[in-house]
C-alpha cells in the first residue's frame, strides 16, 4: 500500500480523522510526515479528545475558577 492509499485509507475512517488530516496538508505537512505522526501518536490520539463532554467540564471550570478563587482570597 502506498502512502497516499494509506492517508486514503486513514481519512475515510471517519470525519473528524478526515479533517485532522486535511489541516495537517493545508499547514505543509508532507503525507509522509502525516502517516509518521499518526503512528507515533497513535492513530485515534490527534482527533479524539472528550468531545461535547470535555468542553462542557472546561467550560464548567472555567466558570466556577473566578467564583472560587475570590472566595479564598476575599473571604467573608
């Protein structure tokens, strides 16, 4: 298998791989340099994050850090 069939093959795994993949291009990554990276970092690690959930944590977080921060620092 080629390296332009391997990325083929890698891309119609699923959208968010596809469109991992086409940032990588549009940046001036090599399809070499792709496929390398890939399997350094595993396949599923570059697009797979939490999703919905993490962000929806994140922004939970980062709403309660003032609230919380100024509680400790300004008690009442």
């Amino acid at each position: 298998m080629t390296i332009a069939e391997r990325l083929i093959a890698e891309a119609a795994k699923s959208r968010e791989v596809e469109a991992w993949i086409s940032r990588q291009i549009l940046a001036g990554q090599r399809p070499s340099e792709i496929l390398a990276e890939m399997d350094r970092l595993g396949v599923s690690k570059p697009w797979r994050g939490d999703g919905p959930a993490g962000l929806t944590m994140a922004c939970a977080v980062m709403f309660a850090l003032p609230f919380l921060s100024l509680g400790y620092l300004l008690p009442g």
